[in-house]
C-alpha cells in the first residue's frame, strides 16, 4: 500500500474487505452512460457524490421550501438543509449496517434535485397540470436533472452518474416504486437506496417537529396530550417546557436517536433472520428488510398524524399551499402561452420535448424567490 495517500484501487480493496456482504461495492458499479476513465484517487461513487454537491440544481435546494417559506425566518429548514440532514444520518445508519456510505451519501444529496419550489405544494399543482400526460414526480424529475438538465460538461449531457446512484434516485422511494425500462422493476433497489427512503421520513418528522414548535403552529400542551408522546415518554427524559429554550431541541434530538437506533437494531435482527448475504439476495427478498420495532413503528404512525393534523392542516400553512398554486399555475399558463419566457436552452428542447415537459422542467428548478418575483411581474 502506498504509504503516503490511498488510491481509489486500495480504497476499492477496503471496501470489499470492510463491507457486508450485501453491500454494493464500487469496484462492480455496472458503470455511466457515457464512457469515461476511473479517477485515480476517487471510487466512481466518491465521483458522483462531488458532482451532486458541485451542480447547479443542488446550490438551488437553498432557496426551496421545505415546509415554511424559507425567507419567513432565517433558521427554518429548507429543501437544501433537510437534505444534508437526510445525507448525515444516512451515512450513520450506513456506517453502522456496514453498508456503502459513498453510495448512500450521493443518493442522500441528490433525492430531492427535482423537487419543486414551494415543497409538495408545488410538486402536487405541477403533477395536477400534468395529469393528461401522467403527471409530476420529483423523484423522475431529480433522475431528469441529472441526466438531461445539468449543463457541465461539454462531452455528454448531465452529469453522467453511475447506474446504481441513478437507480437509487428512481428506486428509493420504496411506497410507490415506478417502473422504468432501465431499471428492472422487479428488482428490489440496494440496501444503500431504500435506506434514503427511510432516513428522509424520520429526518422531517423530526424538523417538522422543531420548526412547528419554532413557528408557533404546534406547542408543548398540544404535544403532551398526543397519542405519540403518550406512546414513547417512558423511553425519553426529555422535558417539555415552554419555558426552557433546549426544549425544543431536545425533543427533536431524542426523536431521531430514539428512531434510528431502533432501526439499526432491528434491521440487523431482519437480515440475520432472512439470511441476507449478497446483494442478490438483497435484490431478491420477498420482504422488506428494513424494519421497527412495533413500539417505534406505532410512534411513527401517530407522529405522522399528529403532524398532519396540527401542523399541515393549519390555516397558515393551508393559506401557503393556496398561495403557491397560484404561483405555479399562473407561471405555468404565462410560460405556456409565450414560451420566450424560457431561457433559449429551453426553447431548444421544445424541438424534442412536449410543451408541457419543458415548461414543467423551468419551474420546477426555480427558487421561490425566482418564482414570486416571476409572479409578481404578471400581476
């Protein structure tokens, strides 16, 4: 081994030494689209994790809502910081099942490129624009960013990624897979990809939590008399008082450690009991190898609701879907109508690309702010 740095050969041998089994190794990547020479240094996973966090669409997740318009206060999540949350405890929960952490990372960083302004509002007004023609998927969109609408290299559109991560982003969303002629649907995804999946549910009921009780929309009073908190209070010493400034913290701290430490047990318990050795097997299983205990899993459940009910459902944040319909469908009729609204890159792929495609790629790689200050011109 050479004694002064690791090559990407010896990082590969680490891997294949220190890895599960079930893992997915960079060393047998099925490879990119278009051709290109190993780096010397990085695996072709470490590649594709730096060309995520160096694109475009990724520097744009700053200004995109999370759940609270972002420019409302400084500190509330965005669609960028929820994703680096996502990327971190990815990584832990990674680490610990011995699993690809370069692998899980970049589907961490890039499950949310082709998300829409305005969180799921916008993403469910665009989906309803585009229902003669099946719709709007930010998880078909992030896979279209990275493919098609990423301009970096002058050799080959996108950014050019390796199959697996490109897999991971159309496969993590294990509720509702879609079918792509690519990607076998009948292949489960890499234990690296149903991972995101899992981690990007617990990180925004955890955040959620925070920046509700930041806002002002949910309380302590409201959480102590919840079914979720009746649930796992035993298991928490976490005091909720309006009057400490860690309260809130505290929770949100508590409510993550508590879910993912279950996890990792649970799921090592789940891949014991059904024999899991290979990635083929991974790929194979009859059943779902991530898994709760049934005291998490009900917490989680009852979290879910109570989020939906005190905080999704609230009128200022049903006022705020309202408001961002608007916005997307007033930008997509005016687009729609003068299509020299579109920069000229987009005006070429209307050579190629149906009307609704193209005016549905603009604004969904629009900020908010880029949004609303378009809106605010045709009023």
């Amino acid at each position: 081994m050479n004694s002064g740095f690791l090559t990407r050969t010896e990082i590969e041998e680490k891997e294949q030494a220190q890895l599960a089994t079930y893992a997915c190794l960079s060393s047998e990547s099925k490879g990119r689209k278009y051709n290109q020479a190993e780096h010397p240094l990085r695996t072709a996973f470490q590649r594709d994790r730096d060309r995520i966090i160096h694109s475009s669409a990724f520097r744009r997740l700053e200004y995109k809502t999370q759940v609270f318009i972002p420019h409302e206060r400084d500190h509330y999540r965005t669609r960028l910081t929820h994703t680096i949350e996502v990327a971190q405890i990815t990584r832990t929960i990674a680490r610990n099942l011995r699993l690809n952490e370069d692998l899980a990372e970049a589907i961490a960083l890039s499950h949310d490129l082709g998300h829409t302004p305005f969180g799921h509002s916008g993403e469910d007004v665009l989906s309803e624009l585009l229902g003669a023609i099946g719709g709007f998927n930010h998880n078909l969109q992030s896979l279209r960013v990275i493919d098609i609408l990423e301009e970096r290299y002058a050799d080959h559109p996108g950014l050019n990624l390796s199959f697996e991560v490109r897999e991971g982003i159309i496969k993590h969303a294990t509720g509702a897979r879609i079918v792509s002629e690519e990607f076998d649907p009948h292949l489960n995804p890499t234990m690296e990809a149903s991972l995101v999946d899992i981690v990007d549910e617990i990180t925004y009921n955890s955040h959620d939590i925070d920046d509700g009780l930041s806002s002002g929309i949910i309380n302590f009073k409201q959480i102590k008399e919840s079914d979720f908190w009746n649930t796992l209070k035993s298991s928490s010493n976490v005091i909720l008082n309006d009057k400490d400034q860690y309260a809130r913290h505290n929770l949100a701290r508590f409510l993550i450690d508590f879910v993912v430490t279950d996890l990792i047990k649970q799921t090592a318990k789940k891949l014991n009991e059904l024999s899991i050795s290979s990635l083929n097997d991974v790929r194979k299983s009859n059943e779902r190898i991530y898994t709760q205990s049934d005291e998490v899993a009900l917490c989680i459940k009852q979290l879910k609701s109570f989020l939906k009910r005190n905080l999704y459902k609230h009128s200022k944040m049903v006022s705020m879907t309202d408001w961002a319909k608007e916005i997307i469908e007033k930008l997509f009729g005016e687009i729609s109508k003068d299509n020299s609204l579109m920069p000229e890159r987009y005006r070429k792929m209307l050579n190629d690309e149906k009307q609704e495609i193209v005016v549905a790629d603009y604004i969904a790689g629009m900020t908010d702010r880029f949004a609303i200050g378009m809106y605010d011109q045709f009023s």
